[in-house]
C-alpha cells in the first residue's frame, strides 16, 4: 500500500471503529434507540441534561396531579430525563414509592412525546426471603439458572418485559435507558459487593440483558452500569476499581456513576474543598473509561438532601463541570425524588434553592425540556447547539 492508500485505509477503519462504538450493544436495537444512542454521545460533548426521578408523578405536597411537576414549577420547564424505578415485584400494582406502574406508563409516554428521555432503574425485592432490595441474604446465586429461586426471577423478568412492550405508541417502542443493579461496588443491596460475589454479579447482569433482549425480544433498550462513587477509592488504580462488576464491553452501553458523597453531605470524612476534587475527580474518570470504550458516560444519580445548600446547583454541580468541561463528557445529571419537605433533590415551589436553580437552568451547558427537539432523529436532539 502506498502512503496515501494507507492513511485512507487507516481514516476508513477508524471511523468504521467509532461509529461501531456509537451502535448500542443490542445488534437488533430499533432505530430510534440507535439515533438515541448517538445522539447521547453528542449531548455529552456540548452540555448535559438535566433529569429528576419520578418529576410527573409526585411532589411537595402533591401526588399524580397532572401536568404537575416541582422541576416545571421552579425552572419553568420538565426536565430532559425522567428517572423512574420498577421495584418492588413487577407483579404489584404499585411500585415502591407507591406510583401505580399503569401511571407510570402513561408518564414515560408523555416524556417520550415532549422530546425528552426516560430512564428505569429496578429496586426489585429479594426474591429469597420475600423482602426489600436492602435486605442483605444472599440471593444473586438463587435467582441464576439453577438456583431455588429462578423461576420466580424469570418471572418478574416476563412482567418487566410484558410491562416494556406496553411502553411504546401506536407506532413505535419507546426507547428506555435501562440500569439495573446499580451501586453494586456498596453492600446496602442485596446484589451488592459482599452479597454476592463478584463473578455472581456479573452472571446475574449478563442474564438479565441477555433474556431481555435474545428470549424476550425487547430491543428499545440501552443499556446502562451505575457504581456508587463513596465506594470507589480514586487514589489508587481507579479505573481498575470501576470496573468491578463489570460484564463487559458487550453488555454496556452507558458508564454511570451514582455520587451523593460529593455534593455537598455534611458529616462525611471530606471538606467541601475535598468533596468538590472527588466529584470532578469522578466525571473525569468515568469520561476517560467512556471515551476509551466508545461509551456514552453519565451521573446517573446524585443529590443533597433537602438542598440545604441554596446556591447547590451552580455552585456543587454546574461551575466544577463547566471548570473542567475539556476533560468531562456526562449526557445526564439526574436528582433523586422529590418526596416531601426533608426528603427532596429538586426545588419545589417557593424552596430557597429556587433562584439559583432557574440560573442553572438558564446556563448554556444545561438541558431542560424546552431545549429538547427530538432525541430520537438523529442530530436533531437539540433545539440549537447554544440555546
Ligand atoms: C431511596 C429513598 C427511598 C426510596 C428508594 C427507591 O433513595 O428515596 O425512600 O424508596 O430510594 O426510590
């Protein structure tokens, strides 16, 4: 080959080789989640999205009152992802936080509709002794093929999926992130570090991408990894650490993290000063693995309780993103639910995080609903690249 023939060769298969990457791992995924997928990794690279768990379905002080949102109702807009978990027990009426799961439907279709995005995470029950997520029995090597309990696992896996095909319009599937087993590298889950082990972690996240999609047919997922960042030491061999767990490039599509350690709790080990360093410490990491992998990366769960700092969104969140905007890539930020007056992660009507929170919203790099055009056409995620 001569010179120019190589180069040519060699640009060919790089871009052969990233635009492999930006294909979700799910070959027969619908076209509107590949365009998802894509256009995921462009929103990281000019801002991030703003999301909030279970935004339509309830508030402070309200409950599935429709068209009510606390985000809409203090930044003016709903936010660009919606968070929403499918725990218990598929086979209830209601999940655990009490939203009824035909609601929840009705909800993801209307966040689907307004262009914005929808993400599951699942707190389901340990199956082996009947109880919560937080109950610590093992349980990850029953519900693996071969255990006592599979069947019963299988079964929620049928609902989980009978409940996905439900979530679609006349026309099409809509597409999901989906994060199951997060803060897995923490022990408070069943399925967590110490629970189980971790070649058992990794079956019982292999096994459930792997019935979904090839028994199942459900291919309008994406499919994303969430370690908690309070049980990820960032001195030494970080990277290394991440990836406990991990079940390999073939079954992730987004590098999550989970970190409420570093934004702003009080009464933790650090100083506000240290806690700022970690957090960016921990973008840059999940950043750099993300772009190594061709991965789109995210903080898939973060929040300060109660906001009790007022200026927390700008000061904890947006400035040390925008600080180091070069090294951080994040599609989403998503805040945790908003339950009553103590326990909130968005700003609820006349809260006095209120101002500060319609700033962040105001800023350039932060995504809300009324900056969304379509995420699911390719490039045409945004409404403009620069609002
Ligand atoms: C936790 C708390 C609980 C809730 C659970 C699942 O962080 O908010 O009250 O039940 O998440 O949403």
């Amino acid at each position: 080959m001569n010179y120019k023939k190589r180069i040519s060769y060699l640009s060919f298969l790089l871009l052969g080789l990233s635009l492999s990457a930006q294909t979700p791992i799910d070959q027969k995924a619908t076209k509107k989640t590949q365009n998802l997928l894509a256009n995921l990794h462009e929103i990281s690279s000019q801002g991030f999205m703003f999301g909030h768990q279970d935004d339509q379905a309830y508030g402070v002080g309200w409950k599935a009152e429709e068209g009510r949102s606390d985000v809409k109702e203090t930044a003016g807009s709903f936010p660009a992802v919606h968070g929403w978990d499918v725990g218990s027990r598929l086979d209830r009426e209601s999940n655990l936080d009490d939203i009824r799961f035909s609601n929840m439907k009705t909800w993801i279709k209307k966040a689907y509709k307004m262009g914005t995005i929808n993400t599951l995470s699942w707190h389901l029950d340990n199956l082996t002794t009947g109880t919560n997520s937080w109950d610590k029995t093992p349980s990850v090597a029953d519900i693996l093929p071969g255990g006592s309990k599979h069947a019963e696992f299988v079964e929620q896996l049928d609902l989980l999926a009978e409940m996905l095909e439900g979530m679609r319009t006349t026309f099409t599937r809509i597409p999901i992130v989906f994060r199951p087993w997060h803060e897995h590298n923490g022990d408070w889950f069943w399925w967590g570090k110490g629970n189980c082990t971790e070649a058992e972690y990794i079956a019982l996240f292999q096994f459930t991408v792997d019935y979904l999609k090839n028994e199942k047919n459900i291919h309008h997922l994406l499919y994303a990894f969430s370690p908690d960042r309070s049980r990820l030491r960032l001195d030494t061999i970080p990277e290394q650490n991440y990836l406990y767990g991990y079940p390999g490039d073939e079954y992730v599509d987004i590098i999550g993290i989970d970190n409420y350690g570093d934004v702003g709790r009080i009464g933790g080990p650090n100083t506000p000063e240290q806690q700022q360093e970690n957090f960016i410490q921990s973008l840059k990491l999940i950043t750099k693995i993300a772009r190594e992998k061709g991965k789109v990366a995210a903080l898939t769960e973060t929040g300060l309780e109660g906001v009790t700092k007022p200026d927390w969104f700008t000061e904890i969140i947006l400035n040390p993103i925008k600080a180091n905007d070069q090294e951080i890539d994040i599609a989403w930020v998503l805040v945790w639910r908003n339950a009553n007056t103590t326990h909130h992660y968005a700003p609820y009507a006349g809260h006095p995080s209120v101002p500060d929170f319609q700033k962040f919203d105001e800023d350039p790099l932060t995504y809300f609903e009324k900056d969304m055009n379509n995420p699911y056409k390719r490039g045409k995620a945004l409404k403009s690249s620069d609002k």
